[in-house]
C-alpha cells in the first residue's frame, strides 16, 4: 500500500499544484524539514508507483530518519494539513488546504502549562515563542521524552550555548539522545554523568591539538563516534591528536576517518603510516610510471593499493618488480595488478625471491609444453589450456616425462593431438600404468580400430510388409540414436 496518498475530497490533476494557502499561513512557521517533507509527500501523491512510495524511500530522498519524517507528518497533522491513518507502518492522507484555524492545536494548554513556564525560566535570554513551543510538544510525543527529561536537556543546552540558545540545537540534542533510547529524567542523569566523563578526556585531546576551546556538544559525539563506533582508545585518539599540525578537532576527524578506511587502528600503526608516508607515494609513483598512468592526486593510489599490498607483506622493491611484469605482460590499470599480486599472496609468495622462482619455474613449464607442441608439429604460444592438461598430467596422474614423452609420440599426427594425448593417458591412469614399459606393452592404445571384415553370408535380410513399414515410421520418435 502506498504511504502517501490524497483522501477522496482532495483529487488533483497530474501536475503537483500548491495551495497558495500553503506559502501564505503555513510555510512561514512550518520548519524546514517539515516543509521538505509536506511537498515530496505532495509530489508522491501524484506518483502510481507504489514501490517507491514509502517512508523507506522519503529517509532516502531527503536524508532523513523514520523519526524526524514521523514527527513532520505528526506536525502537519496538528496544522489540519494530513491525517495519519497508521504510525506502524505509517500511512499518510493529504487533505484540502484550508484557511488557517489557529485554534485547531491539539496539544492542550493546561497540560504543558507548568513546562511552559519551566523552560521559559531555563531559557531566560529570549522570550519563547509559541511555534517553539508547539516543537517541543511535537518532538515529546512523537518521540516519548517525558516533560522532566526534556527541561533537563534544555538546561544542558544552556549550559553549553548560553541562556539564549536556539531551539532548533536544544530539539537535536533530545531526538539525538531519545533515539539512543534515553526517554526519562533518570536517563538523563546517566547520560549528563557519562558526558561529564567524556568531557574530561576529550579536554586532554584538545590539549595536545594545542586548543583552548570548550569541549562542546559535537566535540563530545565525535569523541563517542571515535571510541564506540571506531574502537579507538584515549592512548591513540592522544596520539593522533599530537600528529595534526593544524585544523583544530576538524582536521582530527577527517585524520581518522582515513585510518579508518584503512585498518589502521592502534598507535604504532598510525605512527608507522605517518613514518613511512613518503615512501609510499614514492612508490605510488614508481608503479604509476610503469603502468603507463598519471594521477594529480595519489591518495587513491595509497590509500586504495599501495598500502593494502604492504600490509600484505609486500616490499617496496616487491611492488615495483610486480609492475615491471605488469608492464611486459600489457597490464596497464591497478585493478589488473591488484589481481595478480592476491593470486601471488593466495599461493603464499610474498617475496621477491619466491615470486621470483616461481617466474623460472613457469618459464621453464612452458618451455617443457613448447617442445611438445613442437614435436606434435603445432606452431603457436603456449596457452593456459595446454598448462592445464601438462598440469593434470604430471602433477594429478603423476606420469613423468617418459611416459609423457611416449604419449607425444603417438599423438604425432592425429587431427587434435593434445586431445588424443590426454586420452591415451587417461587410459593409462584407469588402468594403473606407471612405467614407460607397462605403456609399450598395453593394448590400449585409442587409434581407431580396423574394420572388421564382414562375409557376405553373415547378412540376413528380411522382407518388410506395408504394415510393418508404416509401424516402424509412426515409432521413430521412440529410436534412440548412439
């Protein structure tokens, strides 16, 4: 079922058309989020497909959770604009816009009478206005903050951003703390407690940014984003904090957002990365001039390859080795080399002495295979189906050279000789032959076979009826044919 649709009173035309009402009486006080979410529920209306008409596609569109576009529609409700159908799952019906009816509120006076005057006392920079109030009512019930949870948040806020704080940053941090589950003046006890904590510690870090701001409400989220999110610990968040040269707690967090993206997450990684950084975009350009490639900016480079392949164990001098090859074998885009370095780190070769015996060793396979080639008189490269039959010959059947050699013998000549190859020795393997003697003396050999010669009394013939013609053709169908 579609989650915003038109009641029956309120058809419209395919074009989305705005009541003027609207921008007059309600836009002015309506929040922008609110107003955001009225008009691309007004646009969904109009639109059949039910598939995207859902709150999943609204939090999408707009960037906005369940909750905040629950609480608009619950605001739109309240200004006679939309009824809510269902909260669970929510389902929306736009009404006619009408001429404003200011005393059309649900939320009654008498029931957040005492609130009033409570928050008007906290907030004693600036008179309250009744939209304001109006949002704190929305974003208790929407959300379920109780009224003494809400003026302790208010107080909070206060606090941190003097007595004339805004609303707008006092209802972010309730939502904020309400969808981590904190409804009660009792969690916000525990949660002004824990802050209180992490005030502390996120003091010491802007200490070493050499800052001598106030922790602030964002300075203590992106602490909790850091240690709970992250897992970073007080020890290494110091010591990032001791490597940022300037930018304040904003530099620090993008710092860690590419540590982040790059599995580094203690102190001696970080120091190490920061140590050896030079290296890696000297590397980085090394590989980039031997695959042919030019970059403006190689973070990508480092932070996408470069350094993926050294916590693989790869060497310096490893990488760049891997991209000469790359460059002989015509390999021109990283994604390509990043392929062959995990198959290298699949088959446990890391080092460039070890990448470099099994280069000589393939090297001499496929001379081993060109010589059989060359014996059964073909002129081509060696291909990977050719190192895939040498390979299930000589390391899955265990036949060795001799027997291999004999086989090449006998294959000389025929129309698909690999083909042939691998069959007679696939009949060796059935038959358990393992010496070059055994092979000489089998009667297994595939060539075809000499006619049989047929005497001439062996036919019998027999003389068909006209009905047992016509049964033999209708049961054609039936003849299976080997």
């Amino acid at each position: 079922m579609a989650f915003c649709k038109f009641s029956t009173e309120n058809r419209m035309e395919d074009d989305v058309l705005v009541n003027s009402n609207f921008f007059a009486e309600y836009m002015p006080s309506a929040p922008e989020m609110c107003t955001k979410v009225y008009l691309y529920g007004l646009y969904k209306c109009h639109n059949a497909d039910e598939l995207t008409n859902t709150i999943d596609d609204f939090s999408k569109t707009l960037n906005l959770s369940y909750e905040d576009i629950k609480s608009a529609f619950l605001y739109w409700q309240d200004e006679g604009l939309v009824t809510i159908l269902n909260l669970n799952p929510i389902e929306v019906r736009y009404l006619p816009i009408k001429e404003k009816r200011y005393d059309s509120k649900l939320f009654k006076k008498e029931k957040y009478a005492e609130f009033n005057r409570s928050i008007q006392e906290i907030i004693d920079g600036r008179m309250i206005t009744p939209h304001e109030y109006k949002e704190y009512y929305l974003t208790m019930e929407s959300l379920h903050i109780d009224d003494s949870a809400m003026l302790m948040i208010a107080k909070y806020c206060t606090n941190q951003k003097g007595n004339n704080v805004g609303y707008n940053y006092i209802l972010t941090v309730a939502k904020n703390w309400a969808y981590d589950g904190i409804h009660t003046s009792l969690d916000v006890e525990k949660k002004l407690e824990e802050m209180e904590n992490i005030t502390s510690k996120v003091k010491d870090i802007l200490l070493a940014l050499k800052s001598k701001k106030t922790p602030s409400f964002e300075d203590r989220e992106l602490y909790q984003k850091w240690t709970k999110q992250y897992g970073y610990d007080d020890l290494t968040l110091l010591a990032i904090a001791k490597l940022v040269k300037k930018g304040g707690i904003e530099k620090m967090s993008a710092m860690i957002d590419i540590y982040v993206g790059l599995n580094l997450f203690s102190t001696e990684e970080i120091k190490d990365y920061e140590k050896n950084k030079d290296d890696l975009y000297n590397t980085a350009k090394t590989v980039c001039k031997s695959l042919g490639l030019y970059y403006d900016n190689l973070d990508p480079v480092v932070n996408t390859y470069i350094l993926k392949w050294k916590q693989m164990g790869y060497e310096d001098e490893v990488i760049k080795f891997v991209a000469n090859i790359c460059f002989k074998k015509f390999i021109r885009t990283f994604d390509k080399m990043d392929e062959i370095i995990c198959k290298y780190f699949a088959n446990g070769l890391v080092s460039y002495q070890a990448i470099q015996d099994y280069i000589s060793t393939s090297l001499e396979l496929d001379k081993k295979i060109k010589s059989i080639l060359e014996n059964l008189q073909i002129n081509r490269q060696v291909t990977s189906w050719d190192r895939d039959f040498y390979n299930t010959w000589k390391n899955v059947w265990l036949f060795d050279d001799e027997i291999i050699d004999y086989a090449v013998t006998l294959g000389a000549g025929k129309s698909q000789p690999m083909i042939y190859i691998n069959k007679i020795l696939s009949n060796w393997k059935e038959n358990n032959i393992k010496t070059l003697e055994q092979a000489k003396q089998t009667n297994l050999d595939v060539a075809p076979a000499k006619k049989a010669e047929i005497k001439k009394e062996e036919f019998v013939t027999h003389s068909f009826s006209s009905e047992e013609l016509n049964a033999l053709f209708d049961n054609l169908d039936e003849v299976k044919l080997l």
